[in-house]
C-alpha cells in the first residue's frame, strides 16, 4: 500500500507515502466521515527519509522538494504551509523512501456546529 490516510473528525489528517509512487491527496480523502467537508487543508508536519526526492505540489506549484531525511515542525512557530489550501495535495517520492504529512483541516458539518 504506498499510501495511508489517517482522518481524525474535527481534527487533523496525517497522509503516509511510501516508496516510489506518485500520489494525489483530494481534499474529500481528508474527511472523517460523510457529515464532514473539508473545504481546506494546510500543511503542519512533514517528515521524511528518502534515497531520492520527495515532492509536494498543489495546483502544479511546487510547495516543496526534500532530500535526505528530516523534519519540518511548522505548527511549532506558529505557522502552516497554507499556499493553494483548496487545492489537491501531489506528493511524489523517487527512488523509494516514506513520508507523514500532517494537515490541519478547514471544514464544514451537517449538522452544522451551533451553540458553541
């Protein structure tokens, strides 16, 4: 399986890929559950390790290209990569390897959140 999605309801998605693969992540393969639409996704963590290149695209702009192995903790400074947010996530991996993009998720509910 070279890709995992992790959907937790009003909460973040964690998106794994592994190997070599090319994979687009919908904004509707980020919900929970049928009563929840994401209608935006912003880029928190990514962690990676790979022999060759790990790529993210949205609307065929390059968000990011990493090399080797790492981390990137933008929630940590208070920031999200948040550039095309209603567009789909490509993440590319060549020459093999694994990688956890974590999400934060702009989303409606049926019913609707009221009260709160």
């Amino acid at each position: 399986m070279p890709i995992e999605i992790t959907n937790k309801k009003r909460s973040v998605s964690v998106i794994r890929v592994e190997g070599v693969s090319a994979n687009t992540v919908y904004l509707a393969n980020l919900a929970f559950a049928a009563d929840e639409t994401v209608t935006g996704a912003s880029i928190k963590r990514i962690m990676w390790s790979t022999g060759g290149t790990v790529n993210l695209t949205r609307n065929s702009n390059s968000i990011c290209t990493l090399y080797g192995s790492g981390e990137m903790r933008f929630d940590e400074s208070a920031h999200t990569v948040a550039n095309n947010s209603t567009s789909p996530i490509v993440i590319t991996i060549t020459t093999g390897g694994c990688v956890f993009v974590e999400v934060s998720k702009e989303a409606t509910y049926s019913p609707a959140l009221t009260g709160m």
